[in-house]
C-alpha cells in the first residue's frame, strides 16, 4: 500500500462528525459501567434508582475491577461490533453515497489500495478507540475506588477488551464488501444487525464457536456461558471470514460495475 | 489502433437486463481533437464514458484509451487522462483546497499543482471553503480543476459546463480550447446542448438510442445547421434567434463574462 492512499484516507475523515459520535458513542461504555459499579456498590441506592438499580443487581456484579472490565467487555464487545459496522459503512459507503467513488475508482491507483487503506483507517480509528475506551475505565475505576487493583487485573481486563475488539475488527471486511456492493450506508448497517441478532441466537446453540458472528458475544459472555479463551477453530472461522470478506471487496472493487 | 489514435471503441455495448444502453459503438478521437458527443438525455454517453474509464465493464466489445484496455485492471494508464463524470462530487466536510490536494497526492501531481487549478478556474475565493457549501456552479469548476490538476493528455468530460452561468459557460470553453490548442490535449466532452458542442469541438459524434447515428466535423455541422435554417425558418423565426443570441451577449457585457 502506497503511502499516498493511505495520508488521503485519514484526510478524508477531517472535519468528519462520525469521528466525534463513535468517540462519545463509544466513551459512553465505561462511563455506563461506572454508574452499575457505582450503584452495586450502594445497594440502598440501587433500590431508590428503581430498574437501574434491579437491573444492576440482577447481573450480580460487585465493585471490583473484575467485574466492571467484565461489564466493559460485555459492553464494548456487543457495541463496538455495531460501532465497527457504522465506522466500515461510513469510510467504504461514503464514497457511494457522496457520489465520489466514481471520481476514486478512475484514478491512477491499483482499486485494492483504496479497500487496503480504509481497512487500515478502519482498524487505526477502532483501535484507537478502545485505547480510548481503556484509559477511561482505569480512571473512572480509580475515582470510584473499585477494589480488587492490580496491575493483572487492569492487565487482564484490558487484554479481554482488546482480543473482543481485535475479533469484532476481523470480521469487518465483510461489512466493507456489503457497502460497496450496496453502494451507499444502510445495506452495510442492515447486514451488521442482523449478523449481531444471528451470533446472538447462534451462539446460544452448541454452533456459536463456528459462526463467526457469535464468537465475539460467546467470548464476551453475552450468548450464554463466557468463553474465556478462543477456541482455535473459532479463531480459524474469523481469520477466514477475514481472507474472505477482504478478497470479496477486492473483486466487487475491481471486477463490478461501479455505478452511484 | 493507430498512433494518432487516442481513444478507440469496437462493437461496444452495454445492457442492463433488456435496456440496451449503448449498441455496437465504434469510435475513433485522434490526437488533439475536441470530439463532441452529442446526444440527447438517456442517449448512452453517460454510459459510454463509464466504460472508457473502466468504471463499468462492456457486455461486449471492447474500448482502449491511449492503447490501453479500459477495463477496471491496470490503472497506471489513467494518471494521463482527466475526467468529469455526470454530476460533480467532492467530499462534503473537505475545503476545495483539501479535495485538490487528495487528487495531487494520488497523482503525484507537483506540490503547486493545486495551486495552479485553483489559479486557473477561478477558484482562488472558494479554496477554503468546504466543497459542501459550493454552488452547484462552484462545484463543476472544481471537478474541471481536478480533472486538470495533473496535466493530462486527455479529457474526458461528462457535460462540462453542466451548471455554469454563460459567462463560465464562455470561460470554460475558452480553457478547452487553449488547452486543446497549447498543450495538445485531447478532449472528448459530452453535452445534450448542440450549441456548446458546435462552438468548441472539431468533431462531433451524434448518439441516439445508444447507437452512433452520425460523425461531422465542425463544418459539416455548419453547413448542415444553415440549410435547415434558411430552408424550414421563416424571417420571423431567424430574427427571433438572432436576438436571443444579442440578448445572452448583453447578459455577458452586464454581468462581467467577454461577450
């Protein structure tokens, strides 16, 4: 990938106001964690906030680091995979939508850079985010005095939130390859959802670790009993998802009618 | 194809399902030429374009431009054409300036390149500005700036003046033409306006029903225009032409553009 493509993907995100809304969207988890970790704390208080509070109760969680990493990747695993669709829609989408993909297509450039260099921004944004998402879970958990600090449990807790965002981010392509082969933001988010309802339900059977939809809620607890380590098969499943989703956008990119 | 040949399409067709939108087109644009091709809305130029820049893919036969083979694969070729494309697109949240400088880096274009378009199709008030708050005017001047920024040999244009007052409608012509004329650039420009194809091309290629229907040059294309005028027209109707044409020359005059 050259250099060009790549600076004139990151350029194109100036101004962008989707970088800004996945940033306060996605800030919203730990701070939403925070307040169940606030309020489990407090049992009395969770009784006068009413459903929040039986909500908060009903998950059993305690105030300890533990828990409120659990609940940032339970949070972060289920939102960042909506989060990551909305992100791929936009960078691979935008182009039909504003109409400039024809003005991209019939440049000098070889058409699998521009899908190499949006998954790189894709991947760069993503990961900077969950950075983001990690440093505000450890301060929020220091101003709440959360028990249980250690360096591995931060450690661990944030490697739970990294691999989930590491898994949901291979799975992207296919997102990649929906919008440009529907050609604009709504098929893309369309395939993301119903891919997120299907892991969901997938993974509650003895499939989950097979379809590659599910492996993010299995390994975040949220279809059924928590994978806490990948199976190599799953592994293998989203790695091919992966291969298959970047070569499908390669060939709707070069091989396609490109058409807005 | 020939050397002096510079874009060459051969039994070229496109269909969607049972729509055939260009029908067996062979066409020849040699070297330097401003080649019009004129045809009426759903005619098949916006089609025709599509497929010399590999955006779309023939049903059959085939067109090369420059001697390549426009079909989506190796692009190394389209660094020496410049393009506009139906409508004019640039991303919304980006300056004229940033839009250029894009097209510079993915061109190699040279570091004042952007600044020389801007320069050159009166961009300098706007190149701050971000390209979602353009005129529709604007906009057209900044997908012809973008399709000159690196210097191509040449032009494919898809109604270029598309949304221009007359007075740019008299201005970008004047650039084709120099273009044309200076740096030996080849411009095939589309248009469903006979008018703006009769006033700038050598020659022009008539397209109906996706099919080419005609090829005259610019003479032809005259002389044919004055026997339908003095044989159909009446007095009445040539003195009304000739004033519509006085009154768009003292639009000109009124508003700053050369009459």
């Amino acid at each position: 990938m050259t250099a060009p493509t790549l600076t004139t993907e990151f350029l194109k995100l100036r101004r962008s106001k989707v970088t800004w809304l996945s940033l306060l969207a996605y800030a919203t988890g730990p701070s939403v964690g925070a307040l169940f970790m606030w309020i489990v704390r407090d049992p009395e208080r969770a009784g006068q906030l009413g459903l929040l509070g039986t909500k908060a109760d009903l998950a059993g969680l305690d105030a300890t680091w533990e828990s409120y990493f659990l609940l940032l990747t339970q949070i972060s695993g289920l939102g960042g995979m909506i989060l990551l669709a909305v992100i791929a829609a936009y960078v691979f989408g935008r182009e039909y939508a504003e109409g400039t993909a024809k003005n991209m297509l019939a440049l000098p450039v070889p058409r699998y850079r521009f899908a190499l260099a949006k998954l790189a921004v894709v991947f760069v944004w993503f990961a900077g985010l969950s950075i983001f998402a990690i440093v505000e879970t450890v301060v929020l958990g220091l101003t709440l005095g959360l028990s249980g600090l250690s360096a591995g449990t931060v450690w661990g807790g944030a490697s739970d939130v990294l691999i989930a965002a590491g898994v949901a981010f291979l799975l992207v392509p296919t997102v990649a390859w929906v919008a440009t082969l529907g050609r604009g933001y709504l098929p893309p988010l369309g395939f993301a959802i119903f891919t997120l309802v299907l892991g969901n339900v997938l993974g509650a059977t003895g499939w989950g670790k097979w379809f590659p939809w599910s492996i993010v809620p299995l390994f975040a607890g949220v279809a059924g009993p928590r994978v806490e380590t990948l199976a190599p098969a799953s592994l293998v499943v989203v790695v091919l998802t992966f291969l298959a989703g970047v070569g499908a956008t390669f060939a709707q990119m070069r091989y396609a009618d490109n058409q807005q | 194809m020939s050397a002096d040949t510079v874009i060459s399409a051969r039994k070229l067709t496109k269909r969607y399902g049972d729509v055939l939108a260009v029908d067996r087109l062979d066409l020849d644009v040699r070297r330097g030429e401003i080649y019009g091709f004129l045809g009426r809305n759903g005619a098949g130029k916006t089609t025709t374009i599509r497929m010399l820049l590999g955006l779309i893919h023939p049903s059959k036969g085939e067109v090369r431009v420059l001697g390549h083979l426009a079909d989506g694969g190796d692009t190394g070729w389209l660094g020496r054409v410049g393009f506009l494309v139906e409508t004019a697109t640039a991303y919304p949240n980006l300056t004229v300036w940033e839009n250029l400088e894009i097209q510079r880096r993915l061109t190699g274009s040279e570091p004042d390149a952007v600044r020389r378009v801007i320069d050159q199709l009166g961009l300098d008030a706007y190149a701050d500005r971000r390209a979602g708050r353009l005129s529709h005017g604007n906009l057209q001047r900044l997908a012809l700036a973008r399709a000159l920024l690196h210097r191509p040999d040449v032009l494919v244009l898809d109604e270029p003046t598309n949304g221009l007052d007359p007075a740019g409608i008299v201005e970008i012509r004047k650039l084709l033409r120099s273009i044309a004329d200076e740096h030996g650039v080849t411009v095939f420009m589309s248009s469903h306006i006979l008018p703006e194809v009769a006033h700038l091309a050598d020659r022009v290629g008539v397209i109906g029903g996706g099919r080419l229907l005609e090829e005259l040059s610019r003479k032809e294309l005259f002389e044919r225009a004055r026997t339908l005028v003095e044989s159909k027209y009446t007095e009445e109707q040539r003195a009304e032409a000739l004033l519509s044409m006085q009154l768009e020359r003292y639009f000109l005059q009124v508003t700053g553009g050369v009459a």
